[in-house]
C-alpha cells in the first residue's frame, strides 16, 4: 500500500488541471488512494487549497437509507418490520443524518465548516465555497438529479467532475443524461422518505425519474474513447478530471442511442 501525502494530492490536482476558481464535483474512495496521511482531512484541505475561495466543491452526501423498505434499500430487515421501519425511520436533518456507503470524505465533507448541504432527504449533495448556496439551496423532492437540482446547476456553471479511485457508476452527473435523454425504458416511480413537514415527522410520498446506473461504466467507457479526460495516478489509484458539461451531453446521445 503506497503512503500518501497531501502535497502529493495537491501535486496531482494541478497536474489534471484542477485550477484556483475551479467548481467540481468530487467522487472519492479513501481507502483506494493507499494509506493517505491525515485522511479525509487531508483530501478536503488539498481540494480546497486548490480551488480557493473563488472555487466550489461539491460532493454526494446521499442518506438513500431513507427510502422505501420495499425498494431493497434494507435488506438486513425482515419483510415484516418494513411498516415499523417507516413509521420510525428518523426524518431527514442535513445537519445531523449521515450519509450511506458515500464514502469518509464525504461523510466528513458534509459537517466541514462553511459547507452547506441540499434538503433532499435521500439524495442530497454538500457544497463549499463560491457557488455553493446556489448549488445546495431548493433541491425539489421530484427533481433529484434534473435541470433544477445541484447536478443540473453544476452543469450550468460548466463546472468539473473528479473521479478519485472510484469508477463511472459513481458519476452522479450522468443522472442530468438519464432525464434529458429520451429511451423506451424511461419511466417514473413514486418514492417515500421520512421528513419534517410544519414541525411534524411524516412518510412523505413524492414522484421522481427512476434512478438506474447499471449502465454508467459503459457509458463513461464510451466517452473516454471521444473525449479528452485528465488522468493521473495518485498512491494506488487513477484519478480523473472532466467536463462535466461534455460527460452529460455525451451520456444523453449514448443513452438514446443504446437504451431500450
């Protein structure tokens, strides 16, 4: 296991290309980098010494525990406690609620000082800097990863995605291509998560694009085949830089070129 330093993280981010004034939407597995000194920490400290204060990071803080027993999100649970799981799951708190399987940098990302978090109860993202109010605030229920939501304004502020040894089914950007693309398979699904409605925990019921990944490696596969992507090895890891603006528009033309 190769050791790592935040220098050397901050040394790999400028050779991608990841500059001051930056906004990029950051996908990390800590453990894959090798035995990084400082942890967490020291991933967070170098994105934001890197961009500074006139850039942004965001990150997944995704709490999809908060879903339906029936959609297979507790499957430690027996099919007979599904009903004491909704009537006392907690509701959603962006300060409190932790995030599942999204890794230690971003369950540390979501309580770092001056980060601010979305109110999707499910699929919230966290957000430093310049653009981050802008990026976390009205995250719609029904518009998880569409036009409105932090990934739909990511791609308006023509910002980056970067991939820290993690693959292209952790790319959440490529949800904007899954509701901007048009394919016979596209449908719906109604959704439930506990949330504080006028001061009172409730199951809440809302109706959002049915969330599917199962094809995004091909997809990032594909793309890397016509577009430019900055890669570089950090530790024990490739990690990669891209435009997230390129990475959509590219998904959209393969999805409705190869979805059924």
């Amino acid at each position: 296991m190769k050791t790592v330093t935040k220098t050397q993280i901050k040394e790999a981010f400028i050779k991608l290309g990841l500059h001051s004034g930056d906004t990029v939407m950051v996908h990390t597995s800590l453990s894959s980098l090798g035995y990084v000194i400082g942890g967490a920490q020291a991933v967070i400290e170098a994105l934001i010494e890197t961009v500074g204060d006139e850039g942004t990071i965001m990150m997944p803080t995704q709490s999809w525990k908060n879903l339906d027993p029936e959609t297979g999100v507790h499957w430690d649970a027996d099919k007979e406690d599904w009903d004491i799981i909704r009537q006392n799951w907690p509701a959603y708190d962006k300060m409190i609620t932790p995030t599942n399987t999204m890794g230690a940098v971003a369950e540390m990302f979501r309580i770092w000082p001056g980060t601010l978090r979305s109110d999707h109860p499910a699929r919230s993202v966290a957000a430093w800097g310049k653009h981050a109010k802008y990026l976390t605030e009205n995250h719609d229920l029904s518009d998880i990863f569409g036009n409105s939501s932090p990934i739909g304004k990511l791609y308006e502020l023509d910002g980056y995605v970067l991939l820290m040894g993690v693959n292209y089914d952790k790319n959440t950007s490529i949800h904007l291509a899954d509701v901007r693309a048009d394919y016979p398979g596209k449908h719906n699904s109604i959704e439930h998560s506990a949330i504080m409605e006028n001061g009172e925990r409730i199951w809440k019921a809302y109706e959002t694009l049915f969330v599917d990944g199962e094809d995004f490696v091909d997809i990032g596969r594909a793309f890397e085949k016509e577009h430019s992507v900055e890669k570089d090895i950090l530790g024990n890891a490739e990690i990669r830089l891209m435009k997230q603006r390129e990475l959509v528009d590219f998904a959209v033309f393969w999805i409705e070129s190869n979805r059924k």
